[in-house]
C-alpha cells in the first residue's frame, strides 16, 4: 500500500501482529524505494519521555503519541504534520 | 534758596500718589512727596513736592494683587472639586469664577464629542439664550477651540476676526469676539474640552492669565478625573461582588447538581450490595442500569465544568474543517434523534448550502444541547425544527421548538453561566446552568455568534452563525486531499481513526497488517 497509494503520512500501530511499528518504521526509512513520508507512531507503552531515546531517531517520525488517542489531538497533530 | 529753607527746617506735609498725565496723554503713576517751606519766622512761603514715577511698583503691586485673587480662585476651585461636587456644577462654577477674575463678557466651556470630532458648548457665561448645550463646532482648523485642541496649550487670540491660524466659529463671531485665550481641558485618556475666555473689547492677556487659566482648567480635568475613577472604582466593585456571589451561588448548585447522581449510584451499588436482602435478575439489571444511567449525567456534567473551565480559561481547542453544513448536521443526526425522542425532528438544511468552517464535534454539541433544551421545553409530539441559510458571509442555523418560548427579558442572560431563569414554567429543568454558556463559547471561538431570536411563531428559536469557508480554497482541498495509511490491527481502533479523519476531509486508507500496509502483495 505504502509503494502503490502513496500517502501523504501514515498512522501507524506500535503492537502489531508480525512485527513492531518501530521495525516498519526502520525498514520504511531504510530503503529507498519507500515513499519517505512523516509517520505518527501510536503507542500504550510509551517506554520513554525523553526525545532522545533511540527508537525516536528516525528521520520520518514526527510524533509519538499515546494510546488511548484522543481523536482532537490526533487530528490536531495530523494537521501539524501534512502543514 | 530752596535748598537753605529746607536745611532751616522744612516739615513734610505727607505723600500722596496720583495719575500724572504726559504731554502726549498718557498717564503715569506717581508718588508725590510734598514739604511746606518757611522762612525764618516760621511763616509758610511755598512749598516743594517732588514726584517720582511708581509705574513700576504699581505694576509689581497690581500683580502681586491679581496673583493673589487668581491663587483665590484656583484654591476655591480646588477645594469645591475635593467636595465632591457633580462635574457639571463644579464647570457651573468655574466659568463664573474665569470670567469674574479675569472680567471677560464671556467665558465657555466646549466639551469635546465622544467622537472627538466635534465641541459642544456645554457650559459658559455670556453667551445668547439657548446657546448652551446647543452650539457645536468642529475640532480642528475650523474653530479656536478645535485649534486649542490640535496645539495642546493655550492659543491667545487679540483679533479674532483678522485670525490666520483657524477659521473663528460662527458663535464667536456673533457675539463680536475680538480677543479671547482658550485652554486645553486633558485627561489621561481622551481631553475633556475645551476652556475659554473671551471679550468684544481689545483685551492683552499677560502670561500670568493665560497660565492662570490654564491652572483652573487642570484643577477641573482633576476633578473630573477623580470623579470618574471613583465611579469606576464604585462600578468594580460591584460588579467584583455580584461576580464573587454569582460564584459562591454556582459553586452551591454545582456541588447540588454532582451530589445528586452521585447519591443514586451510591444508594444502587449499596443496594446491590446489601447481604440481608437477595435481589432477582431483573431488579438487578434495574439498578445497575440506574447506576449506568446516572454514571453518564455525572461524566456529561463533569466534561460540561471542564468545557466551561478551558473557555473561561481561552485554552479551548477546535479543530475546524471544511465542510457542508448538511454534513454537518447530519454527522449530529444519530445522536439528536436520541435526544429528541418522543417529538418530531424536522430538519431543513439544503444540500446546496455552501460550505462552513467549523468544528464537526463541538458544533454538534451544541445542536446537542440546543435539540436538548427544545425537547425538555416543549411537550412531547411537538415538533422540533432544525434549518440553515446562507445569510451575508455566514451560514445561519436555527433550532425552534413548540414550547412556551424565552421571554425578552432572560434572552441575554441565558448565555451567562449558572444562570438560572426565573421562570416558574421552566424551572423543573435541571443542570448546571453552563450548557449555553459552552454553546456561546464554542460558537463565538469559530468566528460566530448565537442569539435568542424573535420567533413569529410561539415557541424558542435559537440561532447561530458559522462563517462561510473562502470559495478559491474550495478547489485546493478536493483536488489535493490528504491520504492517509493507517496501520492498526485493531479494528475498532482503525474504524475510529478512520470515520474521524473521512469526515474532517481527509482520504483514508487502511492496513490491519505489516505486510498490507508496507509490503507490496497487497
């Protein structure tokens, strides 16, 4: 979907069936032949606060939000992001 | 000889001061020293006076005693101003009191307009009947006093009718003015006025008039200063009391208003709970339903106070999107036609309308809340209407009802917070008293308003605006929507992404799965 539909973002899952937001999340940015689009990442763990965690160096994430989203702040930060 | 007569002994007769006149007419003041001369018997052949020019000294005198009278004057002044006096006596007063110590014919008042365009003569001494409170002249060149204002000091004026510097007014000219001086009357915010005096006769005002004047003038810009911070003082602290006792009144109610579902859950889960009694299935599903029930008032009641608390705080936040006001209406629909049961709703929005920006959830709410009222105000079969129209630069929305209607006098106040009617017919409502006062918030924070509107038709209509969305964006959005890929695998989760972001615009699509949204089988 990410190669055919190219998005302008994507939303994306942390606990996922067969592997980790965060490995698609390696693996989008690491290949070129993905569309390099920004990505929210939506977590219940979020394992850390600080910015500098390893996991968050990613060139294509902008926001990590946490589960339960609220709908007025995933819209709000969508917004943020496609501007 | 003179001189020896006065060494034998001449005796002073006394001094005495009188007005010499020269040659070319004019007068000078003089102190004349007179001595009776005598010759050795004593007998009296003449006498000696000698005259010395005073001008000065009577000058300095005449001054010494103008200064004083005006210092008279600025004290009397001063101290009827501390008295308290209404403003308009205290000018009363001071026009008499200029033209008095300065023995102008004429002495005027021009209170500046609030559009600060123009004078009017609110007060003076002099002028022809019915000229008070009637004359008006523009500020600016086109009058003394509106060139007083323009300079901010004091313009002395000796020929009036030959002035260059502004165009004299009509009045002045009337009265045959030929002389006058005028003075700014300045407050911190806007200047008061005006303050002048003038005279038909040829008159030189000296410095020390024209700074006199100047002084009365600032004793009133005082006094009237102080007036009006004392009332506004006054105005505060009323307002600061009613404020305080419509706080403690709405902190009475809210406590009322949450202890109240709170007592019915307490008073289910103890029921519930209690061990000397056994309840049947459908008592208990009864009660719990109850509990359910209430939980619901207390959570809506508790998001209500929050809702109020961010918009009195202006930390409200709206997430407005393009859209029609059909949609938008009907993004609402599920939700009134539960709160409308038992009436009927009408809707009249036309899909033709063009569209708003607005924010889809909260302008529902306040549909909600609005539907909600019309439905507990009204009697059950009644309808219940809900219609749009495009009116100047704005969508109009009206919710109307069969009930009793708003009388004139509350349709202010029900916006206001924890307001509560006064209305005998619609008292048996409930509630915090901040629905209305949510709906204003939410509605002005989108660039609208909301009103009580006057109805033909008995019943409450109330209306709302929001603003129309800028036509030339129209194209940009749709051509170039925004798509984008949710990865979730929790369907209910995605499905409330999903009708979230459709319905504020956005494309779509989703992956329940790595390999659907970033692999290439899908």
């Amino acid at each position: 979907m990410l190669r055919d539909e190219a998005p302008s973002m994507v939303l994306l899952d942390i606990k996922l069936p067969d592997m980790s937001g965060w490995e698609v999340l390696k693996m989008m940015s690491e290949d070129p032949s993905y569309p390099q689009v920004p990505v929210i990442v939506m977590t219940a763990s979020l394992g850390t606060t600080n910015p500098d965690f390893p996991l968050y160096k990613n060139e294509n994430l902008r926001k990590v939000l946490k589960k339960p989203v609220s709908i007025h702040e995933l819209t709000r930060e969508i917004k943020e992001v496609l501007n | 000889m003179a001189y020896g007569m006065l060494r034998q002994g001449p005796r002073a007769i006394g001094t005495l001061e009188y007005n010499l006149i020269r040659k070319d007419g004019t007068s000078i003041p003089v102190e004349v020293h007179i001595a009776l001369l005598r010759d050795a018997q004593g007998k009296t052949s003449g006498f000696v006076g000698i005259n010395r020019d005073i001008s000065e000294r009577r000058y300095a005198q005449r001054k010494l005693e103008a200064w004083a009278r005006w210092q008279a004057v600025v004290a009397t002044l001063g101290q009827r101003a501390l008295s308290g006096i209404e403003p308009d006596a205290l000018i009363h007063e001071t026009v008499n009191m200029v033209a008095d110590s300065l023995g102008t014919e004429y002495c005027g008042f021009l209170g500046l307009m609030p559009e600060g365009d123009r004078l009017i003569l609110r007060d003076g001494v002099g002028w022809k009947d019915g000229m008070i409170g009637s004359v008006v002249v523009e500020a600016g060149k086109n009058s003394q006093a509106g060139y007083t204002l323009l300079q901010a000091e004091p313009v002395v004026v000796e020929d009036l009718p030959g002035e260059s510097r502004f165009t004299p007014a009509a009045f002045l000219i009337e009265h045959n003015v030929l002389a006058g001086m005028t003075v700014l009357i300045n407050s911190k915010e806007q200047p008061y006025g005006i303050l002048g005096a003038y005279t038909s006769h040829q008159r030189h005002f000296t410095p020390e008039e024209i700074s006199l004047l100047q002084s009365i003038a600032n004793v009133l810009a005082m006094a009237i200063d102080n007036r009006r911070m004392l009332e506004a003082e006054a105005r505060a602290r009323q307002n600061a009391e009613q404020d305080n006792e419509r706080r403690l009144r709405a902190l009475a109610m809210v406590s009322h208003e949450l202890r109240t579902p709170l007592t019915s859950i307490k008073g289910f889960a103890s029921t519930l709970l209690a061990d000397d009694v056994v309840w049947d299935a459908r008592q208990q599903s009864d009660f719990i339903r109850t509990i359910d029930e209430e939980a619901d008032k207390l959570a809506s009641l508790i998001a209500q106070m929050l809702d109020f608390s961010k918009i009195e705080a202006g930390v409200f936040v709206l997430l407005p999107a393009r859209q029609s006001p059909h949609s938008l209406v009907a993004a609402a629909m599920p939700h009134l036609q539960e709160l409308a049961a038992g009436h009927k709703l009408v809707i009249r929005v036309p899909e033709t309308l063009p569209d708003v920006v607005a924010d889809t959830q909260r302008v529902g709410q306040v549909l909600e809340n609005l539907v909600e009222n019309a439905a507990k105000y009204s009697s059950l079969e009644t309808p219940i209407r809900i219609s749009a129209r495009l009116h100047e630069k704005f969508i109009e929305v009206s919710v109307a009802d069969g009930g009793p209607g708003i009388p004139v006098q509350e349709r202010e106040n029900i916006f206001q917070p924890f307001y509560r009617t006064s209305n005998t017919a619609i008292l048996k409502a409930k509630g915090a008293g901040l629905g209305l006062t949510i709906c204003k918030g939410i509605i002005e924070a989108q660039g609208g308003r909301i009103w009580v509107a006057e109805n033909p038709d008995p019943g409450a209509l109330v209306s709302f605006t929001l603003p129309l969305a800028d036509p030339a964006e129209r194209n940009r959005v749709i051509d170039d929507r925004f798509k984008i890929l949710i990865i979730e695998d929790e369907a209910n989760i995605r499905k409330l992404i999903s009708v979230n972001l459709s319905a504020r615009g956005y494309d779509v699509i989703e992956a329940e799965d790595c390999p659907t949204g970033v692999g290439d089988a899908a």
